[in-house]
C-alpha cells in the first residue's frame, strides 16, 4: 500500500533530534502528505506547521506512523499505537538502534521507495503483564521488549517460583529474570546470557539474571504459553516487576506476575534491502578483525 496520511513522533526536548525531524516535515510536505505531529513535539521545530495531535489521534486517523529517535522512541510508541494497526517506520538518531534502521543520511532516498509501496513488513507481537497481590489485580501494562522482575535497591537476591501453563518448572534464587520477546532478545536478555531470538518467531525467552546455581539456563517457549513468576523472597529488598525498563510496579513476597502474549501485534516496516543479520553484524561487531 502506498501511504498519505501521516504521524510523526519523536522524544520530547531532544535538541539533537531536531534536524532530522525538520528535514523529515520537509520531505513530507514535498509529497503532499497529510501529517500529523506528536502532540509533544516543541512548537520551535514545527517549522511545517503541522497539525499536532495526540498518540489516540494518530492511531485513529493516519496510515504510517514515523518514530524519529532510537529504539526506546520505538519501544514507546509502539505501546502506545499496537492497538490502532498502524505500521511504524524508526529513523535511527540513537546509539544502537535495532529497530531503527534508516539513518538520517539515507532519509529521503529510503522514504521514497516506502512510500510508493516498496518496502519489507515484519508483525511482531508485544508482551501482557498483570501483577496479582492476595488474588487481586494491583497493575498491568505492556512490553515490546521484555518484562523484568528484579530487586529494587539492594544488592540482594531474590527468590522466585517460575510456573509455565500452569506447570512447575524451578524455584530459584538470582537478581531476577527476563523474560523476552524475539525483539526484547537483543536487548537486556542478551546482556544476561540469552539467546537472540530471530525476530519473526512465534517464542519467548526466559533468562534469569545471575543465578546462584550456575545449571540455571535460559529457555525459550511457545509463545502461546502462559507464564507465572511468584514471589518467595525478597529479603531486605523490595523487588520490582518491569515492562520495557520504562512502567514498573513494586512487588511483595506473595504476589503473582501473569505474563502473555498480547492479542495486539505491531507491524514493522523496513527497506527493500533490510538484512536482519547485517543488523546484528553491524551491531554487535561480528566479523571483526583485531
């Protein structure tokens, strides 16, 4: 499909962000696009005078949404947009950038081909976690990249039952556990030993952070599974439930994280030429020579 009505959003009061934005409305403007601005976004570098509109508005009324930033930009918006089924396109102006992968030099020649329908799509599913206190729902949120349940302030383990579709499957006592989309994998997993997921399988990872018995290895299930993490003990600590490193909640010996995959997927759009393993090449500096 080719597409005409458009949403921009970007980090807030991010100086550096502001001259790719600006060239961004203005390639925009060029093609006659409507667009919608985050509603955010200074009005000092609205030079287009775009209409400014909420993340609700946007999911509602456009076709494309353009996150200008790096992958937590990303991470952001596609919570706030994987209920309205729009695709979104990342232009890297980060440090990593995963998953944004069209760099401010190549703005105008990769936009172009996108927009006249060119372009690769990925559907990538996001993560439901509910956390239950003495059977009672106390909060909830979503994850594109992981849910983290960790001890808070002190340098102290934390003790945790992990049940899978209802099945016992270890008790064990480490700093946390991540549990993972193919996404998330890249990401705070992979800093804790997990496997990188590819990013179109059907799977989830889970990783404990640290464990004190080393035969404790991450595993990866369906990702139909549902997903239980109890909290046994904390010790002097509080502990915290986490989604995406960004909505967090305390937890208490005695509550219950529910995690799942969330009906709601995201679809991801890229160039023509994306190449996943490039990707992780480029990043994780594979193949280099000393």
């Amino acid at each position: 499909m080719k597409f005409k009505t458009i949403g921009v959003i970007t980090k807030p009061n991010a100086e550096f962000i502001s001259p790719t934005l600006r060239s961004l409305c203005e390639f925009l403007k060029k093609k006659n696009c409507r667009v919608y601005l985050d509603e955010k976004i200074p009005d000092a570098i609205n030079s287009c005078k775009f209409e400014k509109a909420s993340r609700k508005v946007i999911g509602e009324k456009c076709d494309l949404a353009i996150v200008v930033g790096g992958d937590g930009t990303i991470l952001s918006a596609v919570r706030s947009l994987a209920h309205a089924n729009v695709p979104l396109l990342g232009i890297n102006v980060g440090r990593l950038g995963f998953l944004a992968d069209i760099s401010p030099d190549e703005l105008e020649s990769s936009l172009e081909e996108i927009l006249n329908g060119s372009y690769r799509e990925e559907r990538r599913f996001l993560l439901e976690m509910q956390v239950f206190r003495k059977g009672e729902l106390i909060f909830e949120g979503d994850a594109f990249n992981d849910v983290v349940v960790h001890i808070r302030d002190v340098a102290r383990m934390i003790e945790i039952e992990t049940r899978i579709n209802e099945e016992f499957v270890n008790y064990q006592r480490a700093d946390g556990i991540v549990i993972a989309t193919p996404t998330g994998s890249t990401a705070y997993a992979l800093s804790a030993g997990g496997p990188i997921l590819h990013a179109t399988l059907d799977v989830i990872t889970l990783v404990p952070i640290s464990p004190h018995t080393l035969s404790n290895r991450p595993i990866v299930i369906d990702a139909d599974s549902r997903i239980e993490i109890l909290i046994c003990n904390t010790k002097e600590g509080i502990a915290q439930a986490t989604c995406d490193g960004h909505l967090s909640t305390d937890v208490h010996v005695g509550d219950c994280i529910k995690v799942k995959r969330k009906a709601d997927k995201i679809t991801l759009l890229h160039p023509k030429q994306h190449d996943y393993f490039e990707i992780l090449r480029a990043k994780l500096h594979w193949s280099e020579h000393p």
